[in-house]
C-alpha cells in the first residue's frame, strides 16, 4: 500500500484530469458562497446527472426542479394541522430535491470525501464499499460516480426494486444479503467477507460507525433547519423539538447542532415497532424502507435524545396507500386538508411517513400549542416506492374510499403515544451499553473509547467541531488541483 502522501498526489492528479472541484461545508451550508463560475455551469446539468459539478448540489437549498436550477430557500412542507391532527407547526425537510432524490448523497459525501483529500483512498486502485439499507449506498455510489471511483453497494434483498435498477444502471457491484430492513447484522456479515477476501482494494464506508455521516448532517442539516424555523415560523413561535428514525445516527447529528443553539429543545427518535432495539432490547423485521436497526449506532450519542417511540410498520404502510391513492387524497380532502397542497404528499417517501407520525406522536405527548415548531425531514420521496404502491395494489386489490375512510380513522387519527418513552437518565445509559454487543464484540472498537463515548463530553466536541478544519482542507486540496479560479 502507497503512503498517504503518494496517494494524495495520484488523486490530485486524477481530479485535474476529470476537472472535478469540491465543495466546503461552507458552501454545501450557504450556497450562496459557489463560485459564479460554477454556478453558471449548473445551468446546463441536470440535477440527477452524473456530472462532477452536481457535488455543489449537495445541499438542502437546490431550486426545485430537475434541469438547470440555481439555488434558493430550504426545501421544506409545512404539514396542515388539518391533515397532522396537531397545532403544532410541522416542517419537514424534503430529500426529494438532492441528486438522486435522497439526502443520502450528503451523508456519504463526509465518509468518502475527508479520506480523500487525506490520501487514505485511494480512487484509482480501491473500491469504495458502502453497506446499507437502502439510501445511502445509492449516494455513495453517485458521489463515487462523480469522482471517478468504483463502487460496491451492499444492501438487503428484501428493498424495493427501485433501489436495484438504479444501482446496477450506475455500474455499481451490487451485492444483496439476506432479509430486508431490520437485517443489519447481515450486511455487516457481507462486509468482512469481503474484506477478508479483498483486503486492501477496497474501503469500508459504514455509515452505521463512521463520523463523516452525521459530520455532515452537523454541519449542512442542522443549519437549514435552524433557517427553516427562522424563515418559517410566525414570530411568536418557539422551536419545540426535532424527530427523526435513528436509523444509522447520522441524521440526528443534525439535532446535536440544534442542541448548540436551543438547548431546550427535545429531541425524538424513532425504531420500528417490529423491532424495538432501544425501547426494549428486541429484534424483529419491518418494512419501514430507509431506517436499519437490531444495534444501536457507534455513531449516535444517546445522551442527546430526550424521548424514544416505536412506530408501527402497518400505520405507516397504511398511511402511506392513504397519502398516495387518489382515493386517500378524496377523503383527506374531504376532511378539511386543501386540494391543491395534497399533490405536496408526494414528497414523503416511507421512512419520510414514518418521521411524521413520531413527530406527531411526540407534539401530543409534550402538548405542544400552536405556537410550538416541529422538525423533521423525509429522506426520499413517492418516486423511490412506486412499485411498492404497485405491490399493494396487486396483493390488497383496489383502494377504495371505505378503505381510506378506515385507514384515515385508524392510523391517522389514531397516532398515540404508546408506545413511547421520555427517557431518564439510566434510560440512556441502557441504550449506550447495547453498542457493546455490536461495536466491541462484533465490530473491534474497544471498551475504552466505549466508556468515553459515555462520560467524557469532549469525545462528542472533538467529532463535531472540526467542520472549519476540515473545510481548510478541502480548499487545500481544491488549491492543489489548481481548478478554482473565483
């Protein structure tokens, strides 16, 4: 294996040849702050085209629409009250408008990025290996598209045939495991095989234990939510709280930046009923598409989650025919929510459903009011699920209006607050002590940093406030290539 530094000048070298420039947090964060230059290029790319430009359309902040969009405000819906059953004022911020229609595309960017330009990748000899469950093997594969590298995408088989087509359409090596959602272990499985059998030709990129990943959603998510609530919100609001689907951790990042800002907020996390790791030490399987579970993040610090609730994988299945089938959208109609926003339910993709019925969840059991700002975001949209709306339609038959009447009655209405926890402080202390079985006994971190993870503050600091450092060296590298001209 080359050194560091030999390394760092074959990816200089590459990076000239394929004109590619990267993008700073800063301006992944404001991209205001782009080169005109480059913003100018833009106007002839396609948002989901495999161009080394559409890196500076990693951000929250792309105009919404699928050629040739500049930038603008924060992608976000506001969800009617008529429509959440809550006063609470819920945004959400959408995936839908990132390259490839997921947020994911972000969270793979840190992971693969800072190795990069510190020559611990190498992109003309290594693959890029990104195990997942859905989403986030689709960004690294595009991120790794854009800078020239291979890829292995590693995700279960159960997952929707959308995720499939497209990853074999970009080149990737696809490798399905057994299962579905909740089969984690399974990848992780798949994961050391092949480094036993590869070694040094490819690198891992776990989103599940890697700190680029909620790095990024510190640096990039955290902020758009914070201008959301700013630019949103009536003046006499307050930022009550954020939910999201722990999935790998890496999007609750984003609610430790918030935390910095709003220290009274509270801050939720979601698992699948079917599978309550956190709430009650459980495994199972689910079909909430776009959360991984069974083991608790290396990367997600339990200390900052206030409350956890487990969501039913029927309520969001249901929800998600009654939001998408032109017969649901009648009776939402029907019961006060506008004609003309219900087109908007598009934007929320399945694990997007599922944030909002936490989210709802947690505004009732904290009895937020009309002056209380909810956050939370949808990963993805309808168009990564549509042949799982086919799948429903072949197997429970058409979605008639007395259906969606009950689904609307049952699962909308219906969203409770049991199962849920506030959780105390041995609550937290439980759930970091299940990274044991996973991290240390499976994985190879050690007890040491373990118990660091859990008493000592600055393990969290040193991962999160290092955003400026990091972006001195991403214009180091950019000065190196020699493309930045403005």
């Amino acid at each position: 294996m080359n050194r560091p530094e030999e390394i760092l000048k074959t990816t200089v070298e590459l990076c000239r040849k394929r004109g590619l420039i990267l993008p700073t947090y800063r301006q992944m964060r404001d991209p205001e702050q782009v080169p005109p230059s480059i913003r100018a290029e833009l106007r002839s790319i396609g948002l989901w085209e495999v161009h080394p430009r559409n890196l500076f359309r990693i951000t929250w902040k792309n105009e919404p629409v699928p050629r040739g969009g500049g930038f603008g405000p924060v992608n976000a819906l506001q969800i009617p009250p008529e429509l959440s059953g809550v006063p609470v004022h819920i945004l959400v911020l959408l995936g839908k408008y990132f390259p490839t229609g997921a947020h994911k595309v972000g969270a793979t960017f840190g992971p693969l990025v800072e190795r990069l330009i510190t020559g611990r990748f190498d992109p003309t000899r290594q693959k890029a290996l990104w195990p997942s469950t859905g989403n986030y093997c689709r960004g690294g594969v595009y991120d790794s598209a854009l800078l020239g590298c291979q890829s292995i995408a590693v995700l279960p088989e159960g997952m929707s045939r959308e995720r499939f087509d497209w990853l074999r359409e970009m080149g990737a090596e696809v490798i399905a495991t057994p299962g579905s959602e909740s089969n984690v272990k399974e990848i992780y499985d798949q994961v050391h095989r092949l480094l036993r059998e590869r070694g040094d030709a490819i690198v891992n990129l776990n989103q599940f234990e890697d700190f680029g990943n909620p790095r990024w959603h510190y640096a990039v998510t955290g902020p758009a939510m914070e201008d959301v609530f700013h630019t949103r919100a009536a003046d006499h609001s307050y930022l009550a709280g954020v939910f999201l689907t722990q999935g790998s951790g890496g999007t609750l990042g984003s609610a430790v930046y918030l935390r910095e800002r709003f220290p009274a907020i509270k801050v939720g996390a979601g698992e699948a009923l079917q599978c309550p790791t956190l709430l009650e030490n459980g495994y199972g399987a689910h079909r909430i598409e776009g959360i991984g579970d069974k083991h608790v993040p290396w990367i997600l610090n339990l200390k900052n989650l206030d409350l956890v609730a487990a969501i039913d994988d029927e309520r969001v299945i249901r929800l998600f025919r009654l939001f998408q089938e032109p017969a649901g959208r009648e009776v939402l109609a029907e019961r006060g929510v506008d004609r003309d926003w219900l087109p908007a339910l598009e934007q929320l993709g399945i694990s997007g459903i599922a944030n909002l019925v936490g989210t709802i969840a947690m505004a009732k059991y904290f009895e937020w009011d009309s002056r209380a700002v909810a956050l939370t975001v949808a990963t993805d949209s309808l168009e990564l699920y549509r042949s799982r709306l086919e799948e429903l339609r072949e197997r429970e038959g058409e979605y008639t209006p007395r259906q969606a009447e009950r689904d609307a009655y049952r699962y909308l209405d219906g969203i409770g607050t049991d199962p849920l926890l506030e959780l105390r402080y041995p609550d937290k202390k439980r759930m970091h002590n299940l990274k044991y079985f996973t991290w240390v006994e499976q994985q190879g971190k050690t007890v040491e940093e373990l118990d660091r993870q859990w008493s000592d503050p600055e393990y969290w600091n040193q991962q999160f406030h290092c955003i400026d450092d990091w972006d001195e060296k991403i214009e180091a590298f950019n000065h190196r290539v020699g493309l930045v001209s403005d």
